[in-house]
C-alpha cells in the first residue's frame, strides 16, 4: 500500500478482456478503469477500511473492459499487515464478475415497475369507469320503470361512454404490454403522413366538433416517412385524443411537419391549457415512468403518453415536448424519410 504495487493474476485480466502483459500492475491503474460515478464511493469505502472503521473493504462498482465498455465486478478486500505505527501495507482481495447478475437485477427491477405501473392503472383509470357503469346500471335498473325515457337514456348514454373510455383504456394497455414482453411485431415500411393525417383528422373530427375545437391538418402534397404504419397511427391518434382532452372549448389542433435532410418530424400542436414540460419530459424519458399526469381537473396516469414512447423507442426515434402552461403544447417525434436501417 505504500508502493502502490500490486499483483493481479491472469484470471482478473481476462476477465475485462486483457492478457496478464497488458495490465498495469500499479494501484493507479486500476483506479483509472473504476466507472466516474462509482469512483466516490469506492474510495470512501476503501478509506473507511483503512481508518479500521469497516473490518474489509466490500464494494460493488464497475470496471472498464479493453473493448471500452465497463462491467459489474463485486469488489472484496482485507488489510493483512500494518507497520510498527498502525499504518497500513499489505491488502489482499478479490474481484468476482456479477455483469449478469446485475443485468438481471436491473430488469427485475424494470419488471416490478411495470407491475405497479399496471396496478396503478388498473386501480385508477379503469375503476373510475367502472364505477360510472356499476352506479348509473344500477340506477336505471332500479328505476326503470318511474323514470322518464330522457333520464333513462341519458344515463344509458354516461354507460356507453364509460364503457367507451374502459374500452379504450384496455386497448392502451394491451398494446404497451406487448411492447414491454417484446412480442408486438415491427413491419417498417412505407408510410403515406398525408392519408394517415387525414384518416386521423376524419376520426376525430366528431369528438372536436362537440368541444367547438378547429381540428385541421397542414399537409397539401404527399409526405412519406418510414415506420411500422401501425404503431404510428396509434401514436398520432394517442397525440390528437390528448390534444382534445386538454383543449377548452373554442381552441385549436394542428398536425404538421417539419422536414430536415434526413427525417421528418412529425408535430401535433394544441392551443390548451398546457404541461409542465420538464414534468412532461420525464415522463418521456426511459426510466421515469412513475409520473402521473395532473394538469388541474384532468387526471391521467400518462399510459397513452408512454405507449407513444414505446413505440418510438422501437423505431430508434426521439419523442418530445414543447409546452408552457396556458399556453399550448407541440408534442414533436421523428421518423426517417429513408427505410429504416437494421
């Protein structure tokens, strides 16, 4: 320990991808492959050894491999021999490979997300609903035959769109756990934007009219990007069913695109009540799901949001937002103009 010279055998070169020659056999050296963010604190948990508050040194971290890439390795060592004043000389320790073991850690620890996030879902999104249909059905039921046919039918219609939003809800969340067991099949191919805008436009144009919302695409000639026609449809309808949600009454929604050299993106623009964008941004990013949408009395735990993720995350693509609160949002994702690369 006060040379720094170490003994490292064989086993531990080949085990990041050296031969025993090519490794330093100096302290600093293997520092020097430690990953940044576990440096911090390997160094404290070395140095709490070396002041005899911890009786080993125990630690896991990552180590950098001769192809650049770093590996989980689970870091164990002992001071074995002091000096006449109490100072440290000699360490042994060893390094065992746990990459596969954290890989499968760290999906574990996706799985269990997934599964509340499935929970959450199922306790919020799809009970409210269902209440609606249990309360009203029961309602009319019980009460057939004394209330008038428009009471009636007006509460047979809050059962259909009910049923409706669960129906909607259940597709959502078939669709994303297909996405999550990799078993949704990814056929790219050729993607006419122009239809597809119109197709979606036409759908929607109903639910639009009755908020007195101006739904209008922008696309006069034909634009073509390449993706699975599907999942892409799916992520615009998820984008223009939002936009509607979030747009008071008298507003406007806009599709457009912007075109650069090698891809198109595709914009979904809405002149509504607005997100936080770096709430909305998180919740786009890998790994920070766990956030629920509350933007004042609309309630949604973001399923469609993270579908539309998903999906662009299959295409090798980038989804964003731009957005100030009461003043609109533009949700932004690319596609590229060429077939896609395998």
């Amino acid at each position: 320990l006060k040379t720094g010279k170490v003994y490292r055998s064989k086993e531990w070169a080949n085990m990041l991808g050296y031969t025993k020659e090519e490794i330093d056999q100096y302290s600093d050296a293997w520092k020097a492959l430690i990953h940044p963010d576990d440096l911090p604190r390997v160094e404290e948990e070395a140095e709490n050894h070396e002041s005899r508050h911890k009786n080993t040194f125990h630690v896991e971290h990552r180590l950098r491999t001769k192809q650049g890439n770093y590996k989980w390795i689970l870091n164990w060592g002992k001071i074995i021999e002091y000096d006449k004043d109490g100072k440290p000389l000699r360490a042994i320790g060893t390094h065992l490979d746990i990459d596969e073991r954290k890989k499968t850690e760290e999906k574990l620890a996706e799985l269990n997300a997934t599964k509340d996030r499935l929970f959450s879902i199922i306790g919020h999104d799809l009970k409210n609903p269902l209440s609606d249909i249990l309360g009203f059905s029961k309602l009319v039921s019980e009460n057939f035959n004394s209330y008038p046919p428009d009471k009636s039918l007006r509460f047979i219609n809050l059962i259909n769109q009910s049923a409706t939003t669960m129906n909607e809800l259940l597709e959502k969340l078939l669709k994303w756990s297909r996405l999550q067991r990799e078993e949704a099949h990814f056929n790219p191919g050729k993607i006419n934007l122009t239809q597809l805008f119109e197709n979606q436009t036409n759908q929607f144009q109903a639910q639009a009219d009755k908020k007195d919302i101006k739904l209008t695409d922008n696309l006069n000639e034909t634009n073509y990007v390449y993706g699975d026609p599907n999942m892409i449809e799916t992520v615009v309808r998820n984008l223009i069913s939002n936009a509607i949600k979030y747009t008071n009454s008298g507003g406007e929604i806009l599709i457009y695109t912007q075109n650069a050299l090698e891809k198109t993106t595709v914009c979904v623009a809405d002149s509504g009540i607005g997100v936080d964008q770096d709430k909305m941004n998180k919740l786009l990013q890998k790994n920070k799901r766990k956030i629920a949408l509350d933007t004042k009395d609309k309630k949604s735990t973001g399923l469609g949001l993270i579908l539309c993720k998903e999906i662009i995350d299959v295409h090798g693509e980038n989804i964003w937002v731009e957005s100030k609160p009461e003043k609109g949002s533009i949700f932004k994702f690319t596609l590229p103009k060429t077939r896609l690369q395998n």
